[in-house]
C-alpha cells in the first residue's frame, strides 16, 4: 500500500457497497499492529511522524468502509462523482414520507405511551435505511451512477433521522 | 570499506542490549515510577525505601525540595509549597481563580494565559512544577536501572483535555525525559492486570485517592480500548473518610466542633491509624484525653457509608453515559490507597456484582500499567501482545460563525486520527486567516475550552472565494493536536503561529530549559550535545535496523550508498563536539533516508495483507 491506494485496496476488499464486514474488521487490527505509531517509539522522529500519518489514514480508511453512508460516498467519488453537502434529492415522494416521519419523531413525547412509539418508529427507520442501503448497492453494481448518487443522498437522510430517532430513545430511557 | 554490516535477520551486530524505560504516575497527591526488571514490572523505591512520592514542591529562595520533606513544610510554608498542583495543569488563570479557596496560592497571570505562582524563588508555573516532581523520578529510574533513562511512559487521567496533556507533556520534556507514550490511567491499571489479553470486555476502574475519585467504563473489543465514559469527583477521597471518623471522635469526646489546629491534626492521626487498623482487626481501640472507646468495622462503615454512597452515585451516571447498567460489566480494577479500606471493597463488590482485581497494589497499580507499556514502547519486549488503540475523549471542533462550534473530529474516534477541512477567502487579496479550535461536547464555543488559535499566514493573494486552503487537523497517539495548512490552487503552504490558550509555545520552554539548567549549575552547551548525540544514536540504530531487515530488497546500489555515506557523516559529527553539526547531519540523513522509510511501509502492508489483497484482486 501507499498513501495513494484506495481504501478498499488497502484493505484487501473489493470496491463494492457490500463488504465482508469481519474481514474488515481482522485486517484492520492486523494493519493497526504493523503501523501503530507505539510500534515506531523508539525510532527517530521522522519514522514516528511516517508512521503517525499510515495510521492516521488506516483509521480514516477504516471509518470510512465500516460505515454505510461514508462508504457509498466514498464508491461514489472513486466513480468521479461528488456529492456537495448542499445537494438534495428531487424525490418528492420521498421528501413527503421524510417530513411525515420527522412530524412523528417530534410528537412522540406527547403519546399516550412514548417508549412504544419510538420503538415503533425506530423500527421504521431502520427498515427503510437497510432498504435503501439495498438498493444502492444494486444501481451502484449496476453502474447506474445517477441513480446512485440520489440514493446517497437518500441514505443522508435516514442515517440522520435514525441518529434523532436514537438520540430520543436515549433521552426517553433517561427520564425512567 | 564496509561502513556497514548487514546480518541476517536475528543476529545483530552488537549484543541486545535492554533499554532503560519506566512508567510515572504523576498524581494530584502522590507520584511514583515504575520498570520491569527481570520479568515482572515493580515500583522503585527511593533510598529510605519508600516508593510514594509525594507530589509536592516546595519553594526555598535558594533550593527546591520535592516529596515528603516538601510536604512536611506545607503547615509552616504555606505559599512557597505547591500542592496538587496536577489539578492547574493545562489550566488558565480564569480557571485557577474558581477553584478559590482550595489552593492557597499567589497567583499572577503568565505571558502563554497559564498561571504563575508567586515563591520565595520566583514565579513558577504548574508546568516547571510537575517537570520538578518528574526530574526527582526519573533520578530515582535512572539510578535504579544504572544509566540514563530512555524513554517513559507518563500516565493521565483519561479525561485530560489537550492543553492538560500537552502541559504533561512539556514538563516531561523539562525534565528531561524522553516521553514514550501519554497512558490513561484506568487503561494502565487494566493493562497492570492483564487485562488487555482478552478478546472483548467491558471494565470498570474505580479509582479513589486522597482527594480524588474517578469511574472510568472502558471498552475493549480485540486490542482496542475505548474510554465509554468517565466521571467522579475531584473534591473527594480518602481524606474525607479521615474527617468523618475524626469528627465521631471529636463528637464522642465532647470536644465541640471549634477545634485548634492542632487538636484537628491530632485527631486526624487517629482516625487515619484507626481506618487503616480496622483493614486486619475486627474492632480498635481510640482515646482521646480521658475519653475511651471502640469502633468496630460496622461502626466505621456507617461513618464512611455516605461517602461511599457519592462515589456509587458517579459511577451510576457513568454507566448510564456508556449506555450500561452494572450488570454488564465484567471486569471492575481498583485504584488508590483508599480502596484499601473494606468498606469500599464491599460496597464497590456489592454495587457491580462480582470481585473487584485487588491484588496489585493500588497506588502501584498505574505505575506498574505505564511501566509494562514502557517496556514494550522502547522496544525490550515483543509487542505483538500489547497494542492500545486509544481515543480522543473530547471532540475537536473549530470556531464558526456567530461563536458556534463545527465538530470535525468527534470524542471517541481512534487515534491517531488526521481530518482535513477546506476554508476559503472572504476578501480580495485576502493573505492571512485565524482559526480558533476549540475543544468540547457543546455547540457553543464559549461552553467548550479554548485550545488554541492558529494564524495562517503567507496565502497567496487571489480574489475572495478563490484560494482553497486545506487545514489538516492532526491527533497523534498521545491525543496532542498539531495543523498543517496549504492553498490547493498554488500548492503553497501556509506559514502556521499557534498560540495555545494555556500552554507554553516551543520557545517559551527553550527560555525554562535555560532557566532550569543556570538553577542547576548545568552546563547547557553539554546538555544540548548530549540531546543531539542520543538523537543521533536513535536514528542511527533506527536506519541500521531498517536496512538489515530490508535494505538490500529495496534500495538500489547507488541509494544504499549515499545512505552509507551520510550514516557515516553522522557518525563522525556525533564523535564530534558541535551540536549544531550532529542536528545538520540528522536532517540530511532523514531527508535522503525519506523514500526508504516509505516503501518500508508500503513492503509491510504488502506482507501484512498477504494471501488476501493479491489472489482478491486478480479475480
């Protein structure tokens, strides 16, 4: 590997949405174990700071292919396509069903029995995500590219809601 | 001529020899310093024997004194003896100020935002006090192992903030130590036991001192230890449990409540021989005057209960920070002289269900921890069965508009960790820039800590929106900050002032060194040759180790010479005197040795993703 490699590259994997995640996980901890930085304490400063930089991008790299929505990002932009944090999906269905989700997650305190209408929106959400994350995978396999990218933005979405959503439980549990 | 030998891998030139490493805790009340001789990882005693030292300076107008003897003067010497001083480290003026009455100090604001004490020898700050109580530690390594140290590692409380670790780690550096690692404490107490072997688990440290107590929840899942949460409380300790049965004693004596000070003292005595005692006998006798009496273990418990019951409290909240109940934890460490008392034993047992590791000394057991990892940092023992991954404790963000904080690197990412930000011009011809980071969970930069203001000079001038400078925010290993800056457009790198809101800048710890070394009557020419000739030997045994291993495989003829050469060039300016000469020659070997160092790694990760990358990607 060098700093130039592709995160998937330097982890052995093939540059595809899904990825064999225990794989991943094993040869990050084999990575991490040659380029440590404790590995290179007792070398001279300048091997210290190389070795600081390799593990510092192993770490990115690793961040980065263990969580869904950076790693469609990441495909995306190996294809040449970048995705400005401003960009929205022109799905009004989609749009419409996100507004009527985020209504219930703001209303869920006022419910007769709160812990259960989070559970069952929680439940939603991470249904429509794993869909979602489902079907990047396939326009992506498929080299539709626009059709990927609006997944992507898509998938922003959701992930953000379910953090709310999982913020909230958090919140609820607290109040017990 | 062979200015170099290559050996086959395993047999080297010169007999192993064992590098001299310690761990320090360096505590709020008390420090002390810890290696593995032999096999097993000890702490060392000074000449009476005694292994804790007390974490106290004191001041004279021509002499420093550091440990008990500096501790003894505290009653008669009040300003001129710095206590706790752990609890200023890395903090402002402003800070210092609301901690009142429990510091009884002279304070003046310092030139870095730091606070200065005012001492019968000057003012001094909290840093050149720590790097007192550390020179006095590392003597006491240094002589029990024979020689001049090599490296440490220094242990702090896992929530330390940058400024509170960089401030650590500077009074390392004026102590003179070469600093191997910064350790969190309750990881180095997990790793004293062993902890660290196992395939996943989630740990609690308990960690009662004098004055202090901490809970950390730790997760580690296969060599990574994650800090889940911490808390506690830094006004509680041991010491309470000691005023708690001395006001029993006081209250069945009758001795009313307004008591001399040295009535107090008296009284104090007792109940510390009395808690201590109650640890092997079931009852003890106490008298005071003409007063006498019993306390058993249950009478003692009932005192010291509502005291335990805080320190339960904190560890209910930290639980619930990590989104754990009691149950789930598996493993529960004890640290600090106070958890010696049963009474916490029992109730610390009680409240997570199972048998806390109590076999270790709990004041040695962090010392003995960072000494382990020492061992293994300077290279005496094979790391393969110590690797820890540790993580940021606090998220890093930078200043926005209308004093907002924008997250870029949030608490608990692995370290060592590098993010990149793009910023852009606003003005015409703009060339400089200010970047404020900050560090904390809040959205408000006035509810997180100031960390540091970094000036971007040197942009080269374009219209407003047209330069892109690309801000790389870099955490090492140790959880220390640095940035580096560069316009995309014209490959330009920025020119970068820090000024740390409470810390010392680079010249600012030259100017102590200097102050220090005219203190010690040191001679400075000497002690800079020395720094620059050890450096020299480091990238020299580095460069040799390197090229046995694979120099042959991945350096032409002509490089492999020119690297000899300058090898040799260094090994002629160290025999030398000139300092300056010896960093030159450094530089010219790291430079010429640059693109070696990088296919090393690149033949490392070949070799550490072999029989998956290959074969996958051929496919």
């Amino acid at each position: 590997m060098s700093l130039h490699q592709t995160y998937f590259e330097m982890f052995g994997l093939q540059p595809a949405f899904h990825i064999d995640r225990a794989a991943l996980a094993e040869r990050y901890r084999k990575l991490q174990r040659e380029f440590h930085p404790d590995k290179y304490a007792a070398r001279s400063d300048r091997e210290q700071l190389l070795a600081m930089q390799y593990a510092a991008q192993i770490n990115e790299a690793h961040t980065t292919l263990r969580d869904p929505v950076l790693r469609a990002a990441y495909l995306l932009k190996l294809a040449g396509v970048e995705v400005s944090p401003e960009q929205t999906t022109s799905d009004a269905e989609f749009l419409m069903q996100q507004m009527m989700l985020r209504e219930r997650l703001e209303e869920v305190r006022d419910e007769s029995d709160p812990a259960a209408a989070i559970d069952e929106l929680g439940e939603e959400v991470r249904g429509l995500f794993a869909t979602e994350q489902r079907n990047f995978a396939d326009v992506f396999a498929a080299g539709n590219l626009d059709a990927g990218k609006d997944s992507l933005l898509k998938l922003q979405f959701l992930s953000k809601l379910q953090r709310q959503v999982e913020e909230l439980e958090e919140d609820l549990l607290g109040d017990y | 001529m062979a200015l170099l030998q290559i050996s086959e891998p395993g047999q080297s030139p010169e007999p192993h020899q064992r590098k001299r490493a310690v761990g320090i805790d360096l505590g709020t009340t008390n420090s002390l310093v810890a290696t593995v001789r032999s096999g097993s990882a000890e702490a060392i005693a000074d000449s009476d024997g005694e292994v804790i030292l007390p974490s106290a300076v004191h001041y004279g107008e021509s002499d420093i004194t550091v440990g008990a003897a500096a501790r003894n003067r505290a009653g008669k010497d009040p300003y001129n003896t710095l206590l706790s001083i752990k609890r200023l480290m890395g903090r402002g003026i402003a800070d210092v100020r609301s901690f009142g009455e429990q510091l009884p100090y002279k304070f003046a604001a310092d030139s870095g935002g730091m606070p200065a004490i005012e001492t019968a020898a000057g003012p001094v700050n909290p840093v050149q006090v720590s790097a007192e109580i550390l020179k006095v530690l590392a003597q006491r390594g240094a002589e029990a192992l024979g020689g001049d140290l090599d490296g440490a590692v220094i242990t702090v409380p896992a929530y330390f903030d940058d400024a509170q670790r960089q401030a650590t780690k500077d009074a390392a550096r004026l102590a003179g130590l070469k600093v191997l690692r910064l350790l969190n404490e309750p990881t180095a107490a997990a790793v004293a036991y062993g902890l660290d072997q196992q395939e996943e688990g989630l740990i609690a440290v308990y960690d009662l001192g004098g004055g202090t107590f901490d809970i950390s929840i730790l997760r580690l899942s296969r060599g990574v230890f994650e800090v889940l949460s911490t808390g506690g409380d830094t006004a509680l300790g041991g010491d309470d449990f000691d005023r708690a049965i001395a006001s029993w004693i006081a209250e069945q004596a009758g001795l009313g409540t307004d008591l001399d000070v040295s009535t107090q003292r008296a009284l104090l005595d007792r109940a510390c021989a009395a808690k201590e005692a109650l640890a092997a006998e079931e009852s003890v006798a106490l008298e005071y005057g003409d007063w006498r009496d019993q306390l058993d273990r249950a009478g003692m418990a009932a005192l010291l209960d509502p005291l335990i019951d805080k320190t339960l409290r904190a560890c209910k909240r930290a639980l619930r920070d990590a989104d754990l109940s009691a149950d789930e934890i598996g493993e529960v460490v004890l640290v600090g002289g106070s958890t010696r008392t049963l009474r916490v034993r029992e109730r610390v047992e009680d409240y997570f269900g199972r048998v806390p590791h109590a076999d270790i000394d709990p004041d040695q057991v962090v010392a003995i921890g960072a000494a382990l990892q020492a061992d293994v940092l300077v290279g005496n023992k094979s790391r393969e069965d110590l690797l820890l991954l540790d993580v940021i404790p606090l998220s890093l963000g930078i200043e926005t508009m209308g004093g907002l904080t924008e997250k870029l690197i949030p608490r608990n990412t692995t370290i060592p960790v590098a993010k990149a930000q793009e910023f852009t011009t606003f003005k015409d011809g703009q060339t400089a820039m200010a970047i404020h980071v900050v560090q904390g969970e809040r959205e408000l930069v006035k509810d997180c800590r100031s960390l540091a203001r970094f000036e971007l000079r040197g942009i080269p001038p374009m219209v407003a929106g047209a330069a892109h400078i690309r801000v790389t925010f870099q955490v090492d290993a140790d959880g220390l900050l640095s940035v580096t800056a560069m316009e995309k457009s014209s490959g330009v790198s920025a020119d970068i002032t820090v000024k740390p809101s409470y810390g010392l800048e680079d010249a600012d710890i030259a100017r102590m060194l200097q102050e220090s070394y005219a203190h010690a009557e040191e001679d400075v020419a000497a002690r800079a040759l020395r720094e620059a000739q050890v450096e020299a030997e480091r990238v020299l045994e580095s460069l040799l180790v390197a090229l046995r291993e694979n120099g042959a495989e991945l350096l032409q003829e002509n490089e492999l010479d020119g690297l000899e050469r300058a090898m040799e060039a260094l090994r002629l300016a160290h025999n030398g005197g000139d300092a300056d000469e010896i960093h030159r020659r450094i530089e010219a070997l790291n430079t010429l040795s640059e693109p070696f160092a990088a296919r090393r790694m690149d033949a490392s990760i070949r070799r550490a993703m072999q029989g998956h990358s290959l074969d996958e990607f051929d496919q």
